[in-house]
C-alpha cells in the first residue's frame, strides 16, 4: 500500500475513534443525570452544562460526517493519492479534534467561540479536498 494512502486511512481510522470516544461520552454523561430518558436532552441545558456540551460536540461530528467521509470515499475510488489530499484529510481530523476538545472545556455562548475557529478550518480543508477531487474528475 503506497505510504500516502497509508496515512489518509490512518487519519480516517483516527476520524473514527474519535466520533466513537464522542459517541460514549455523550451516552455515558447524558446516563448519570437524574432521571435521564434515553433519546431526549433536556432543552433547559445550555454551554454551561457538560451534558449540552457533550452532546452537541457528538451531534454536530455526525451532521459534518456525511460530506467529509462521502469525500473521503469518493477520492479514495478515484485513487487520489496525492500528499495534498491525504494532507487535508489529517487537517479536517486535526481540526475536529481540537474543535471537540474546545466543545467539551469551553463553556460559551459567545459567537463566534474559539472552536468556531477549528469548524472553519475543517470546512475548508473539506471544501480543498472537493476540488481537488474535481480537478481529478476533470
């Protein structure tokens, strides 16, 4: 396997630990509150409560997952294995996890908030990646 494919799975295996640690922290936060229902976050919480927090870092990784791995995918079939494409892959990763990491230590309600920042940069390492796809379909 040629090593920059390597490294672009790499950072999708890593894309996918993270979403599944999101995943078990959310569930098991949102768990220990009293009289928590399954499928419901209670719409009184807002950034200053780790549950809301929690729960939307996982929530807004899901919404952003679709474009991002349909990307992903659809340049690993088009066999792009250009180190500029692997390179934004790791970007969106590297920015996710910090975007994640943000989410879960600052509670604000402030816009933009620093992990606003990281959203961004992941967008467009995502929207970089989409060109260069289309550049190869070209």
């Amino acid at each position: 396997m040629p090593e920059l494919t390597y490294s672009a799975y790499a950072a999708v295996y890593v894309y996918l630990i993270m979403l599944t640690i999101q995943w078990i922290v959310a569930a098991v936060i949102k768990a220990k509150q009293p009289n928590a229902v399954p499928g419901k976050v209670d719409n009184s919480l807002s950034h200053d409560s780790f549950v809301f927090r929690s729960h939307r870092t996982f929530m807004n990784t899901l919404e952003n997952s679709p474009l991002f791995l349909g990307t992903v995918f659809l340049g690993f079939f088009l066999n792009l294995n250009s180190s500029a494409f692997a390179l934004c892959i790791w970007v969106y990763v590297i920015a996710r996890i910090i975007h994640m990491l943000l989410y879960y230590g600052v509670a604000t309600e402030k816009n933009p908030s620093p992990r606003s920042y990281f959203f961004l940069i992941a967008a467009l390492a995502n929207i970089v990646m989409l060109v260069l796809i289309g550049l190869r379909l070209i």
